[in-house]
C-alpha cells in the first residue's frame, strides 16, 4: 500500500496528494542524504587522485629536463691512436681512464676562453661534469676515428647535483652540507649557464639510455626496461590470447554442462582472484629450476605474465560471447550452417570488440604487474639491450618498467626518486593509451541489439 492510497483510505480531508506527510518527507531526506553521501565519496575519490597525480607530477616532470655543458675538447693522436692506423679495435685499448683528462682539461679550456674567473680547482670543476660523460665521448671517437688530432665541441651531461641545482633538488645552503658540491661549484655552474655554455633541454635519454650506477643518476634511463617490457606483452599477446579465446569458445559454445566443466569454471573465476606472487612463485619453480631458462629473461616474464593474463581474456571473452543473442546462432543453424560454422562466421565476430577491449585489460594489467617479476630475478641491473626476438633477444637479460621503478626507489640519490616518479608517468601514459584504445574499440565495433 502506498501513501497516496494509505491516506485516501483514512477518509476525505485527513490528507491530500498535494500535501507531504511525515512519511514522505523522510523518505525524500533519507534520498538526499543517500545521494550526498555519494557525492562526497565520488569528491573525495577525486581528490585523492589529484593528490596522487600531483605529488607524481610535481617529483616526475623534471625528469624530463637534463642539464648539459658545452665544452670544447681536444683529441690528440698520440694519446688516443700512437699508431695511427684509426682502427677502432686498437684505439679501444686506450680505457675511459685516458680520456677523463681530455674532458677535465677541456672544461678549463672552455672556462677560459669564456673569460669566467673563479677559485675552483680544475679537479673541483671537472666534478661538474657526469662520470658517464667519459664513456660517451670514447664512444664517439671508436665510432668516428676521423675524429682524433682535432678540437671538436662536445655536449656532456652535467653531474646529479649540478642537474639537481636546476631543478630545485639542491641549493646553495644544502651544498654547504654536502660532501659531492660547493657553492662554489655552482656558482661557476651559474656562470656558465650566463655564457651560454650550460642548458637544460628536453631528456630523450631518459627513454633509450640503460640504467646506470648509484654514482650516475643523471645517466640512468630506460631504454632497457621499456625494451623488455615490450618483449614481455609480445609474449603475453601471442600465447594468451589464441589459447584464452580457444578456451573460452570451447566452454561457452561447445563444452558440455557436468561437473567437470563446473570445476574448470570455479577455477577460472579463483584463478583470477589469486594474488599475483603466486604466479611468480610457480613460474620461479617450473620455468626456472625445472625447465632451466634464464633469470631476468623476457621469455619467463612473458610465461608467467602470459599465466596471470589468462584466466582475465577467458572470463571476458566467455561474457562476450555470451552477449550475443541467441537468435543469431539459430539463425545461422536454421539455414544450414554447422555448429563450428555458426560459431566461427556468425558469433564470434560480433563478440571481438568485447574480446579486444578484455585482452588489452588484461595485458595493462600485466604491464604493470611487478611482484611475480622481482621473483624470477628481473630486478637485476641491466646494461646492456637484448637482442632482437629473432636473434634470441627473448632469453637476454632485461628488466621492466615497474620493476625498474622498484630497483630506483631503492636508492638513496634523491635523483633516482625523480627519475622513478618520471618512470611512473611513462608507465601510466602506457595504460593510459592501452585503456583508451579498449575504450575506442569496443565503442566502434559495439553492436546494440
């Protein structure tokens, strides 16, 4: 009984339609307050994004900046090449301890010629040049020997507390503490930057360099993690999604209803639910001392990711699956068609956009997986790239992005902590344009019946 039919029934005049009771006014406060408590929880979801994404911005953005010197370096032959044959395999000979010096005096050089007058020791002024510049520029000279008996410009990067001066991180009063900077020091670091002779420009390093030690914050990138990430949900999408949507096929179309099929069903839904170590703990157990491969490979990444990923594309393809009316399989099988032809030609391509949009979820959600990874020993410091699939890149060492951002939050630089939360913007614009094109696809291709 409603109110309108409760107050009618109590005579004429006791109530009306157009007069709230003391009922009806309850009940529309109790909606309110429902709809208020709703709101402030959507706010103060809201807010704690911004909060997270603010404190990411404002400790990651700077990673996408580096500070750089220009400094003019001489090359003699009879240091770098006293053969003179220019054969890069002999020059090779001359380790990074022979071309420190070039660089150190090259900076007083430039330090001259700028006419910049200062105290500061050449010894204490080379200290604002990275310790990976010398490896960079014998790099340069073994890739061009024509290079040596000539005084070329070179742009090196500046050292993690000059970088850091520019950035906020460091100021004059911290430099008076610390024992790797003086003010002294970046007061000629401000007198180069008014020559003309220290910038800070756009990082691209930061996406192809490797990582590097605990002393070069400044040289640390992740040309590496990227790289094996990318091998890894190359793995994933090769084995997880034919062996996920076969599956799935097989259960929603084909599979008959016993208890068997109950039992693989349960366990697709709990394999779902389980935490992602777990993984991580089979695949250290079968794929690395059962099997033998490799720790820090790609190719036990992608297993053990491709094993998490698929109980996540098989509950998603069976829903879509599922989704299409039963209409179109009678239809099909009234004019004639098999079973498989019905299933092939008519159900599963009106199911694909809700299989694409599950497959991409779930391979965002690999990506950003980093438990099962630490596990199998890709928290290992890499250097050097792995080859590519086809030369046997699969079994190299690697890393990937979330484990990357774990090994940097690690150390004690707070220039790593800059470079991990520049890291954890790359990886979220990665989900970001995963989760936009599952959005895209599934609006295209989405049939409405």
């Amino acid at each position: 009984m409603t109110d309108a039919t409760a107050t009618m029934g109590d005579g004429a005049g006791k109530g009306s339609l157009l007069a709230k009771d003391s009922r009806t006014a309850k009940r529309n406060a109790a909606e309110k307050r429902f709809r208020l408590y709703g709101l402030v929880a959507v706010c103060i979801g809201i807010a704690m994004l911004v909060m997270l994404l603010t404190s990411i911005l404002s400790n990651g953005l700077s990673s996408f900046q580096q500070t750089t010197i220009q400094i003019q370096v001489n090359l003699p032959e009879a240091k770098l090449d006293k053969s003179g044959v220019r054969d890069p395999e002999v020059m090779a000979k001359v380790t990074t301890f022979g071309y420190a010096p070039l660089l150190r005096d090259g900076l007083q050089a430039t330090i001259a010629g700028a006419g910049i007058e200062t105290e500061v020791s050449a010894k204490d002024a080379a200290d604002l040049i990275s310790d990976e510049s010398v490896a960079q520029l014998r790099n340069l000279v073994l890739a061009n020997p024509d290079l040596i008996g000539q005084t070329i410009p070179v742009e090196v990067l500046a050292s993690g507390r000059i970088d850091g001066f520019y950035k906020g991180r460091v100021t004059m009063e911290s430099a008076e503490l610390d024992s790797n900077i003086s003010p002294a020091q970046l007061q000629l670091a401000d007198a180069l930057k008014e020559a003309g002779l220290l910038s800070t420009s756009f990082n691209w390093l930061f996406f192809t360099a490797p990582d590097a030690s605990d002393t070069r914050p400044e040289a640390a990138g992740l040309g590496v993690a990227i790289l094996g990430s990318l091998y890894m949900m190359l793995i994933v999408l090769v084995l997880a999604l034919p062996i996920g949507v076969a599956a799935s096929i097989y259960l929603e179309e084909f599979a008959p209803q016993n208890r068997w099929t109950d039992l693989i069903e349960v366990n697709i839904s709990n394999l779902a639910a389980v935490p992602s170590i777990v993984f991580g703990i089979l695949g250290l157990a079968i794929f690395i001392n059962f099997a033998g491969l490799p720790q820090s490979a790609p190719i036990v990444g992608g297993l053990v990711l491709t094993l998490m990923t698929l109980p996540t594309i098989i509950i998603a393809t069976r829903a879509a699956l599922r989704a299409v009316p039963p209409s179109i399989r009678d239809a099909a099988l009234g004019l004639g068609a098999s079973k498989m032809q019905s299933v092939f030609h008519h159900v599963l391509p009106l199911a694909m956009p809700g299989i694409l949009t599950g497959t991409i979820i779930g391979l965002a959600q690999a990506l950003g997986e980093t438990a099962p990874l630490l596990l199998i020993g890709m928290v290992a410091f890499v250097r050097e790239y792995p080859d590519s699939p086809l030369d046997g890149g699969l079994f190299d060492p690697a890393t990937a992005l979330p484990v990357q951002i774990y090994n940097w939050t690690q150390r004690s630089d707070p220039a790593f902590v800059e470079r991990a939360s520049g890291a954890i913007i790359v990886l979220l614009l990665f989900l970001l344009v995963m989760n936009l094109t599952a959005i895209f696809l599934r609006r295209k291709f989405e049939r409405r019946w």
